[in-house]
C-alpha cells in the first residue's frame, strides 16, 4: 500500500507563489506607511520650529540670521538661536540632533533661510527623501 505524504510539486509551487505575493504586498504597505510617517513627523517638527521662530521674533523683533553659504551652518545658527530665547518650544519634544543641527526624519538638516531685512519673511523646509532641494517646489520637499 503506497501513501502520498507531502503536496506535489504543483502545490508546493502554489504555496510559495501565495506567499512570494503576500509579502510583497505587506513590503510596499510598509514601505509607505513608514514615509508617511516620517513626512507627519517632518510637519509638526515644522509646525513646532515655526512657533519657536514666532516667539523668538516677538521677543527680539527679528527673526536669527540664516544667510549664511551652507545649510549646515544656517541650520546650527537656527538651533542656537532658538536654544537661547525659543528654548521651551524646543524641550518637550524628542528632536534628532547632529553637530548642533535639527536633523529631519530622513537624517537631514532643516534648511532655514532668512536674509535679515524686516522685509523679507524666512523659510524653513525639509528636503524630503530624496534629499535635494527642488527649485519647483514638488511633492518630495515639506515646507512649513
């Protein structure tokens, strides 16, 4: 008497296809939930510098310089600045830190902007995952 143990080559074919399929959908699925919410933390980190800068305006009557050449150094003078006037809009919150940078959720500095004449309004954005400012103002770069 013969007995068939297992599942033939079809079945075991079958299987696998099913389950190469399902974790490629719950690969993508992951994939974009994580950026989405990297983009939600880049926003209310946006939201919260952009009162810190209110508040540092209001007590100074200008926004810190930020025209420098680099973005690193635009945004450690933003750090600093903030640090000693904006201070309780920065604790409270669980900030990434790098050489006295804001680092974003994808690892890189905020870039701040701000030219010094009362005119002129500053600005504050991530680049976004791809890691390049882009001069259309696309999808990828989160403004504040």
């Amino acid at each position: 008497m013969k007995r068939n143990s297992g599942f033939s080559l079809i079945e075991n074919l079958c299987i696998l296809g099913v389950i190469l399929i399902l974790s490629v959908v719950f690969f993508r699925t992951y994939i974009h939930r994580s950026n989405d919410i990297k983009y939600q933390s880049a926003r209310e980190e946006l939201a919260l510098l952009n009162c810190a800068l209110e508040h540092y305006n209001n007590a100074c009557g200008t926004y810190p310089l930020g025209n420098f050449q680099s973005t690193s150094e635009n945004a450690a003078s933003l750090y600093n600045a903030l640090l000693k006037k904006s201070k309780n809009f920065l604790n409270g919150h669980n900030w990434t830190l790098s050489n006295d940078m804001l680092i974003d959720p994808w690892g890189r500095p905020y870039v701040y902007k701000y030219s010094g004449n009362p005119e002129d309004t500053y600005v504050l954005f991530s680049v976004g995952p791809n890691g390049h400012m882009d001069t259309r103002e696309l999808i990828d770069d989160i403004y504040s």
